[in-house]
C-alpha cells in the first residue's frame, strides 16, 4: 500500500499565491455588493463612539503616495476601533476651493477674466467634482472603508452655509476686522496667502549697504553724520519712511576718510570688513535710546526718514539700524504705527511698482531691484551691493516668490484668544509630543490670521457695505445669508446684486438712499476646512464633537490643526480634537522631495498595480510614519516577502485545522499539554501588545510583533515539530486535536488582529476557515487579553526551553555543516547539562526529541561529564550523531523498532499501529 494515503496532509483551497492585483479588486467589489461599511456601522451602533476627523485632501490631481500613506493609517484606526468596542464611523471629505482649481482650468485655456464670475465658479465646480471622484475611486482601491456615497465637500450648500454661521459667531464676538496690514502678497497669483501657504526655497537676492544723510541729529548727531542701513529687497527703499535702532545697544559714529557713518557698536568688525574700511575712527559712542525722533533723508527723495526704537533690531546680520517700510514688513508695519508714520506700499498686485514710487513705475519689483541700486549709487548713498543666495518665501502652489505688502485685509483677531488656544493645546493629547511644542509656539509667536484672498473660486465674505463704506456684519444678515447659501449654494453671491442678497427690507443708517454694495474677496481655504469641526461634526447624527483624534501630514500643524483649534476656541471654546496624530512627507530613497520632473515618482497605483493594496497597506504598517517615509521600489519587495511568510503560514493553518470543527474537536485549556499552553499564552501576549498598539497608533510594533510571531513562534516552532503529530497521529488522537486547538485560535485570532492592515487577505483568508459564522472578519472584534492560568510560570519555564532550544539548533546546523547528520530527522542529541536545566527537562512530559525534531534525544550527564568533542554553549554541551535504527517510511523519524511489525516491516511502531487501527480498509 501507499503510506502517503494514511498522512493528514493539509488540505485547503485557499490559493498558495495571493495574486493580489487581480483578487482585490473582486474583493472589493464584494463588498460594495454587501454594503460592508453600512454592515459594520449597524453591527457597532450603540457602542461609545469614536470620530477620527478626516482633514480633507485638496480635490486636485490623481493620488501621491503622501495620500496613500495618511488614508491608509487613517483605514488602520477606524478599522481597528470597530473592532475594539467603538462605533467607528468614517466620513470622508474633500478640500474643493482655492487657487489650484482657478491654475488648472487656466492652464486648460478656460478665459476666466472674459467670463461672468458666476460662470466661471460653476466651471471650477464642475472640475472638483471629477476630481473628487478620481482620488475617491483611488481611496477606495487601497481597501480604505468609509462612507464613500456621503463625503463631506466644502463647495457642498450645506457646508458653505455653516462656514458663513461660523464666521458670523466670530465676527459677533469681535474676532473678526478689516485692516491695512503688511501680509503675503503673491504677485503671481495675485492675492493674500496665510502662512500655511507659504514654502521656503533657495533664492539669490541682492545685498546693499544704503547711506541715509542726518537731516535733524537733535544734538546727538551731527548734520554731516549718514546711518547705515543693510537690506536685501532694495525695491523697498522707495517706501521707507523711517530707521530703527534698538533702545539698548549702543551705537558709534565712524570716521572712514571724509565721510562719518553710525552703526551699531557690536557690529563694527563685520560691517568694517564688508564695506573695506582699511582705516576709520570711533569718534563718538551714543546709547540707541538717545536716537529717538532724529531725522534721515531718504536717499533719492525729498522726504524725511524717522530714526525709531525698535525691539525687533538685531546684531544677528546687517548694520543694527533697520531700514523700516511700514507696508512692506510686519515689525516695519507696528513699529510705524507706534509712531503714526503711515503705510506707503507702491506696488500694486501684479507686483509692479506704483506712481507712488517716482522713476520706477510700471517696473515690477524684482527688476526695480536694479534701477533702484543704480539710483542710489548715483546720489552717492549705494556703499555696496553683492548678491547671496538665502532661504525666502514662496508661493507653494506657483512656486514663485512672494513679498510683504499691506493691502486692506480681513482678518481673525489672535490676541483676545491666545492664552485660550495655549491652554486647549495642553489639554490635547500630542501623540507626536513635538507636536505640541510646535504648535504651541505658533500660536504663540503668530500675528492676526488674513482670511481674505482676492479670488473667486471660494466662499465668499459675506460682509455688506453702506453707502458710507462702513461694514455690514449682523446677526440678520449672516443668517440671511447662510440660508441663501444652503438653499443656492455660494454662487449666489456672485449672480445677485448687494440688496438681492440683504434680508427683505433691510435699511441701514449709513446708506439713507438705500444703496448697498457687497465684498468682493473670498475666504481664505484654510477657514473652509478649519471650520469643518462645525460643519461636519456637529451636523452629521453618526458624528460628535469633539474629534477624538485628528491625523494629518506634519505640514498641518500650520496648516488644518492651526486653523481648526484657531476657529473652533473661537466659536466653542475648546480644541475640536482630543488628540492629533501626524505622519511625515514621502520622499524617495535619497530623501529627496518627489517631482515628476526629476523622474523619482512613485504612486500608489503603480504598487497596487505591481504588488497590490495589502503589499502597500503592509509597507505603511513597517515605516516609522511619523518622520519622512522614503518610498522605493526595494521596499515593496522586502515587505511582499514579508507578506508571503504570513499568507504560506495562514495557508499551512488552513490546511492542518481543515478537519476540525471547533464545536465538536477542542480541547479545553486545561487538557492541553504545557506546550500547547505556552503557545497560548505566547498568542496572549501578542493580543495584548497588538491591541495596546492599535490604541496607540503604534502600527510599526504590530508589523514587527506579528512578523516576529509568524516566523519564529509558529512557523520556525510550533508548526514546524507540530507536523510530526498533525500529520502522522490519527484525525481524534488527543495530542494532534490539542495541537489544531491552538493552531485554530492562533488562525482566528491573528486574522482578526491583521485585518484592520491586510484587509483584503484578512477577508479571503476568513472565507476559509472553519466554523466562523460572521461572512466579513470586519464583522467581528479584535481578540481580547485573557490572563491564563499559570501564565507566568509557563512564560518563565519554556522561555528557557526556547533558550535551550536554540543552542540545540545551534549543534545540529554546525553537525550538518561537518556531514555528520543530513536532515535533522536523521539525528540523535546527547545533552550534558547543568542541575537547573537538569530540572527543567525532567519536568517536560512531552516528546522533547519531537519537539527539537531529531529522532533521538537523552540527558547523557552533567556539563562537566561532557566529552571533549561535545559543542559547548552557554546552556548546554552539546554531541549529535547519527541516530541509530531505520527511517520510517511513514513518519521519517529513525527508530529501532522498524519491522518490528511484520505486516508493515517499512514502519515504526506507532506509524504501524496507527495504520492498522485506524486505516485497515487501505491495508
């Protein structure tokens, strides 16, 4: 007869190779079919709830991997929390406003100066919409869960008309004001930017000491004196309108030939270098205080140049005394206020220069930089220029520089709600605890937030004007409005005139003819998704305020985490988040920014495509995300490899439980062996550590606790000595029905515990296994920590096993090596051991030389009894040799007693008992 037909093979349908490419998208196709999301919301319904706020990707451009990796963590935690006892709803949303649309439909030749605005608006509308539906369609391949049919869109009615609500409860408690302030001005896109719109690049600029003569030295200096000033935008000069100098440094001035200069004393050394000076003098030292109210002329024009005290003056770079243009810089702007100096900005949007600027109008500002240095050098007030190359600020969607211009403004008021931001920043739980410093000293450190840009594609500023300029923001109005909004969405505001808009029979003392005109500009994107927490949470019944966390890209700490706390302090009183998690950029393997002119572009579909979701989904669950992620193609290999250890073992689980059906054949704790028990409790511990991570967002220990569990726990342990009972022991025999006990709770339990991350292999495999009545593994919850019995002592005992155990494998690798033995089945070990390990072998009552898988094992002495050829290890000396007897054909293992069965003289005793009792008919 053939033996191979009395073996329990594993047997499963569950396919070897995950194809994933190919199965996912059956996968999810199942589950939109089955509604899996609405299955699982009314499964969790009534549990406490838990909302992770989705901060709204920007509705522009198929996905990056910087969207995978933040949707994909954003999947594992919703995931994990339904299964954790939450009910987890996930609302998805989109940023659909701003500038980038307003480029795209440029760059598609879209005329948007030759067109109604309202016309226009509805085009960059209609282009949200599709790409929304591009990176939804792309969310929903990489196994993301969420209300896909019901997302939150900032251009939705409902949305716009809280966000005008929101604007008026801060406008009502005087946050909200229109004023003439220096802000980022981007030329080329010509408007206002915040601060979360702003990149920092390399730039070369031009460097200049300016000599201003003293006009008025107030008997501190004298008239023939000039004071130095250094810049770098020398397109400023034309708007300076005074000098500061700090209040304690002390100042000197220079005699250099003919000529006498004031600088700061600390800075002499330098700026006697930069400018040449082979010879000068000191010939008075003057305290900055003693300046006050002197009085420069302004090199070229005919107009005086106020010496102020300033606490923003350095000696970090420059001369200490500070060109100062009160519409051109924000120290500049309050400095000049505290001295009633006036704003001169001589610009206009397009950054060119002004008829306030005479000589250089028309000239846009970076190439007045060279007509203006020249003019200096002319009046004899250019004292040098050369040019360095420094870190400035850019416009991050044009990528072109951007400059300080006061331009009239709306703007959220910080001051009267700082110290409540700082307290609600403590009071959130900074799972990234450099966040919180971050943050905090932003807001610390941050002026009044501009909301206004000059824009169209946005929500509009719903302020009224009187026919004598002053500004309409009232209670009646603002709801008016935002019910206008919600029944017509914005564009309304775009198609009707001011008194269309104003509630039926408004009057206002400062308009008696009853005229009214209406803002033009539109809100600034980050008041859209920063005032989500109202119009989301607080309006969907499945949500609640606040957010329990909030996970975003670092960027958002200037970005959605700083408007949202800015907005919500204003209107709640509180943070709209309990905690804030952040994840890194995805960089190449350089570390270097991916662009898809450099060619180093990786996205997600192209590894989905290759490897599939759950090789991606894997790899986001192995990165530290929390710094920046270098993506390449290396690394999906690695982890695919990675993957294939986890799906063989699930497989090779499948197979050996495939004739075990939980309800009938388990074996209760107790009646296990301490093997199988141990293995219990390692699976516990596991369970424990995974749910701890889980609920710490700690995705990387899961990677390394599972992948530590599958390769050397099961597959390099149990599974591999448990085949020799598995597959050998008839189907009821104890020990082989104890041993699937633990491989079923091991299959079920580490399904459900990579489900949240492999959710497409989570879900195949859970199709396979037996006795599961749920149809999805997301329709069940994690595996609880249960503390066993005697845990600890069985952790502490076969610990040191394992211990033992290795330096055993150690031996039998080094006897392969020498040609002592072939496969380890063909070996006997002769342990010489000390009294401790001694004691711990005599109290193993199973088949130690089947659990190291070697045919023979005994205790042969004490350590100092071992022969000199024995392999000496820390917990035991160690000699293999060949074991002695036959191989069995059935089982492998070589024993004595082969033949010793006539009727099957190719067999060992138990392999011929077991044939003849349980499989006769084949005999």
């Amino acid at each position: 007869m053939d033996y191979k037909d009395t073996l329990l093979m594993p047997k499963t349908d569950f396919p070897m190779r995950g194809n994933l490419p190919k199965k996912e998208p059956e996968v999810q196709a199942r589950w939109e079919e089955m509604n899996i999301y609405k299955k699982v919301q009314e499964r969790t319904k009534g549990r406490p709830k838990f909302i992770l706020h989705d901060g709204p990707p920007y509705a522009n451009g198929s996905l990056h991997m910087g969207h995978a990796l933040n949707k994909v963590l954003k999947d594992f935690i919703v995931r994990s929390r339904s299964m954790m006892g939450y009910d987890a709803p996930y609302v998805p949303g989109w940023d659909t406003h701003g500038l980038p649309i307003e480029q795209e439909l440029t760059k598609k030749g879209v005329k948007r100066k030759e067109m109604a605005v309202a016309e226009f608006r509805e085009l960059c509308e209609k282009y949200a919409y599709e790409q929304v539906e591009i990176q939804r369609e792309g969310f929903k391949k990489l196994g993301v869960r969420g209300d896909w049919d019901h997302p939150y869109l900032t251009l939705h009615h409902s949305f716009e008309a809280q966000q005008i609500r929101v604007f008026g409860e801060m406008a009502k408690k005087g946050l909200i004001y229109k004023g003439l302030k220096p802000v980022y001005w981007s030329p080329s896109s010509e408007s206002a930017l915040a601060e979360a719109e702003i990149e920092y690049k390399d730039t070369k600029s031009p460097s200049i000491y300016v000599a201003f003569p003293v006009k008025d030295g107030k008997d501190v200096l004298d008239q023939d004196t000039e004071i130095i000033i250094w810049t770098t935008t020398p397109w400023t000069i034309p708007a300076n309108l005074g000098i500061s100098v700090h209040p304690h440094l002390q100042y000197v001035v220079v005699q250099v030939e003919d000529r006498k200069f004031l600088i700061a004393e600390d800075l002499l050394k330098s700026v006697s270098e930069e400018l040449d000076w082979t010879k000068y003098e000191v010939i008075k030292t003057v305290r900055g205080s003693d300046l006050e109210y002197t009085l420069a002329k302004h090199p070229f024009y005919d107009r005086d140049s106020l010496v102020m005290l300033g606490e923003h003056v350095t000696t970090d770079a420059g001369t200490g005394c500070v060109h100062t243009a009160p519409g051109h810089g924000e120290d500049d702007f309050y400095v000049g206020q505290k001295y009633n100096l006036g704003v001169l900005s001589p610009i206009d949007d397009k950054g060119c220069m002004t008829e306030e600027a005479p000589g250089f109008e028309g000239l846009f500002y970076d190439k007045a930089n060279k007509a203006i240095t020249e003019k200096l050098e002319e009046v004899g007030a250019l004292l040098k220029l050369s040019f360095f190359t420094h870190s400035y600020p850019h416009d991050w969607r044009t990528k072109k520089p951007v400059i300080f211009r006061a331009t009239p403004q709306w703007f959220a008021s910080i001051d009267p709600i700082r110290e409540q931001l700082l307290t609600e920043i403590h009071n959130v739980h900074w799972y990234n605890k450099w966040g919180e410093t971050r943050l905090y000293n932003m807001i610390r450190d941050r002026g009044d937030w501009c909301i206004s840009r000059q824009r169209v594609w946005g929500v509009p500023i719903p302020v009224f004007y009187a026919e004598n300029g002053e500004p309409i923001i009232t209670e009646e109005t603002i709801e008016h409005v935002a019910n206008l909004f919600a029944n017509h969405g914005s564009n309304i505001w775009f198609e009707r005139e001011a008194k269309e808009l104003l509630p039926e029979g408004f009057s206002h003392p400062g308009s008696p003819n009853g005229r009214f005109t209406k803002e033009s500009d539109i809100m600034d994107v980050w008041f859209d998704s920063g005032s989500s927490h109202h119009g989301v949470l607080r309006t969907r019944d499945e949500l609640q305020f606040p957010a329990d966390i909030y996970l975003e890209g670092s960027d958002q700490y200037r970005g959605w985490f700083n408007s949202s706390l800015i907005i919500s302090v204003a209107v709640n009183g509180i943070a709209p988040y309990k905690g804030v998690v952040s994840n890194g950029f995805t960089v190449d393997a350089e570390g270097k920014k991916m662009s898809k002119s450099v060619g180093n572009v990786i996205v997600p579909d192209q590894v989905t495509k290759q490897f599939g979701a759950d090789i991606l989904r894997l790899w986001v669950s192995s990165v530290d995300y929390t710094a920046d992620v270098k993506v390449f193609m290396d690394n999906f290999k690695q982890v695919s490899e990675v993957y294939r250890k986890i799906r063989n073992t699930l497989r090779f689980m499948l197979g050996t439980t495939s004739d075990f059906d939980p309800k009938v054949d388990a074996v209760s704790y107790e009646d296990l062996r301490e093997v199988d028990q141990y293995m219990l409790v390692k699976l516990n511990n596991l369970v424990k550590n995974v749910r701890y991570a889980y609920e710490q967002y700690n995705f990387m220990d899961i990677y390394h606790d599972m992948s530590k569990f599958f390769t050397i726990d099961l597959s390099s342990f149990y599974l591999d000595f448990a085949k020799d009972v598995l597959y050998i022991e008839a189907r009821n025999h104890p020990v082989r029905r104890a041993m699937q006990t633990v491989i079923y709770e091991c299959l079920v339990s580490l399904t459900k515990m990579l489900s949240p991350i492999l959710a497409h292999t989570a879900d195949e495999v859970w199709g396979y296994i037996n006795g599961v009545e749920e149809e999805s593994v997301q329709l069940t919850d994690l595996p609880d920590y249960k503390k066993l019995p005697r845990a600890d002592e069985l952790e502490e005992k076969w610990s040191k096993f394992m211990d033992l155990r290795d330096d055993v494998l150690k031996a039998l690798e080094e006897a392969r090596n020498d040609k002592v033995i072939g496969k380890s089945l063909t070996a006997k070990v002769s342990l010489y051991v000390r009294d401790d390990v001694k004691q711990l072998l005599d109290s193993i009552s199973e088949n130690i030389g089947q659990i190291f898988i070697v045919s023979d094992f005994e205790i042969a002495g004490s350590y100092e009894e071992a022969p000199e050829d024995a392999l000496k290890l820390e917990h035991a000396a160690i000699v293999v040799s060949k074991a002695e007897g036959e191989t069995c054909e059935r089982c492998w293992v070589v024993k004595k007693d082969v033949g010793h069965n006539h009727n099957h003289p190719t067999l060992c005793s138990r392999c011929a008992s077991t044939v003849e009792e349980h499989y006769s008919d084949l005999v």
